[in-house]
C-alpha cells in the first residue's frame, strides 16, 4: 500500500462530517449524561446566574416513582413482545412465498416495501380511519350510527358485532390489537426485505438434497430454512425489539397527541411519549429517563445477542 504523503488533506475531507457528528450525536449523548445526574434540573432554571444543582440520583427516583411510569413501561414492553415475534414469523412466512413464486416476484417485493417508505404518522390516520366509528354514541339504542367503520363492516359479513376499537368506551385490550396490527403492518416489509435476501443467498444443492430424501415441505422449512437463515432472523428479532422500545409516532398517528381514546388520555402512553412529556419542564427526569430506557434496551439486546450465539448457525 501506498501511504499518502498528506494525510491532513484527509482530515480535511473528513471534517465537516466529523464536526456534525461531534455536534448533533456526540454532544447530546453527553449533555443527557449530564442532566440525567443534575437534580431537579430545567433548562430555564440553568439560565438563571448563580443557580445551581445538586448531583445524585434523585431524577432517576423520580422517575420510577412517577404515576405513570409503569404504565408506560408496560405498554412498551407489551408492544414489543406482541409485534416482535408476530411480525418476524409473518415476514419469514411472506419471504419464503416470494422466494418460490417466479412470475410478479418483482412487483410483489415493490408492494410488500411500500409501508416502508411511507410517513409512518399518515400510515397511523389511515388505520385509525379504517377502525373508527362515526356516529351518536356508537349506535346504542335509540342513538344514530352513521357508519360502524371500514373493519366492522367487513367483519360484519362474516356474523361478527361492530367492536369499538378506538373510540370512547373503547377496551384497552381493543386499543392494544389495533396497535398490533399497526405496527407489525409498517414492520413487514424491512423485515421481508432482509429474510428474502438471506434466502436467495441459500446454496439450492440443500434443498435438492431434500427432495431426494423425500423431506416434506414443513420439515424442510424447520430443519433448513429456519437454521440457514438463523442469522437474519436473529438481526430482525434484535433491531425489532429496539425499534419496537422506542416506539411512538404509530400511537401518535391512530390515537393522536393524547395517545389513548377521548376520555382516558394518555392510556396508551409509551418510554418514549413519557421522555416527550417530560421535556416540556422536567429536562433533567426527561434525560434520565432516557438512561433508563437505553439501560431496558442493552439488556435486552445483550440477551438476545446470547440467545443468538446459542442459536444462530453460520
């Protein structure tokens, strides 16, 4: 290799990259350590001369002995333990069927992606759209129902009553299915995109191999596929659980600001609506907070990165 006789004119080019970096990821990163720790700290309170704050864990105390904490820790931790496995199963089901069908293979992966390049709060309005009720009351009796929404009615056909899914009076178990459904809509198409890459990469000669013997599809599913692709499935699974931890624009678009039906606000609340919420006054709860959420997401993380060396064939 030939060494440049200027390096300087790389640090150069590199520069303003570096000094982005520096402002917009490095600095943040380090001033959420700093509030996290300063007690009771507000930006507008800093500002005043002479005002200082102590140092210690009080908004980390603070924190977990807010009201709404747990709630919004369990509605993060129920979102990605719903959405996580169901998706990556759809999502390996939907790429092996891609995989083996030959004609329309390249319009069908356009479609399949298009939820990814779409704004995720316009997907969530569609969705709340589609699920909500429009009428007096919900039709009770002797009130007007104008329409019981596009879902009711399609599972009207089948026999089934017109649910209030989001809507005054609405169940929380309502309220967490169509945010299921949601979110591991939007979370497919990466997910398929990912698995039926890792699929067409497969060497045939196993599958062919399969064939001789006589293996049925189902085994040769679980004992071929599953395994070959053991280490896409084990990258969906790892960067599902940490996106589905910082969830909150999908909540934002079906419910909207108040992230629960009219009436019970904030009942669908997650980490990182509470880390919002907290922003407004509280910066220093707000970043610790965050320490705490980013503390939930290494330690899931490391232990499905565990799981995965125990699992994951190479």
């Amino acid at each position: 290799m030939v060494e440049s006789k200027h390096p300087w004119k790389a640090w150069i080019y590199l520069a303003p990259a570096i000094v982005l970096l520096l402002i917009f990821t490095v600095w943040p990163i380090v001033n959420t350590l700093r509030m996290a720790f300063l007690e009771n700290y507000n930006i507008m309170a800093a500002t005043v001369p002479g005002v200082t704050f102590n140092v210690g864990l009080g908004n980390f105390q603070q924190v977990i002995q807010y009201g709404g904490f747990l709630t919004c820790l369990g509605n993060t931790m129920l979102i990605c333990f719903l959405t996580v496995p169901i998706s990556t199963f759809l999502a390996l089901i939907i790429a092996v069927c891609l995989n083996a069908i030959r004609p329309l293979q390249r319009m069908l992966q356009t479609i399949f992606f298009l939820p990814y390049v779409t704004n995720s709060i316009a997907i969530g309005m569609v969705f709340a759209a589609m699920f909500n009720m429009i009428g007096n009351n919900f039709g009770g009796e002797g009130e007007l129902l104008i329409t019981a929404g596009i879902i009711n009615n399609i599972i009207g056909i089948f026999g089934v009553e017109p649910i209030n899914w989001i809507n005054v009076g609405s169940s929380y178990a309502a309220n967490v299915f169509v945010m299921v459904v949601y979110i591991v809509w939007n979370a497919l198409p990466f997910k398929i995109l990912i698995l039926l890459g890792g699929l067409q990469s497969v060497n045939k000669q196993y599958y062919d191999a399969a064939k001789v013997d006589g293996t049925s599809r189902v085994r040769t599913f679980w004992r071929i596929t599953v395994p070959l692709l053991s280490p896409m499935i084990a990258y969906v699974v790892i960067t599902g659980f940490i996106g589905g931890f910082k969830e909150y624009s999908s909540i934002v678009g079906i419910f909207g600001e108040d992230m629960g039906p009219t009436g019970d606000p904030r009942r669908l609340n997650t980490m990182v609506g509470f880390i919002y919420d907290a922003l407004a006054n509280h910066q220093g709860r707000a970043s610790a907070a965050a320490l705490i959420l980013f503390g939930i997401i290494f330690v899931v993380t490391m232990i499905n990165l565990w799981v995965s060396k125990k699992k994951t064939h190479y």
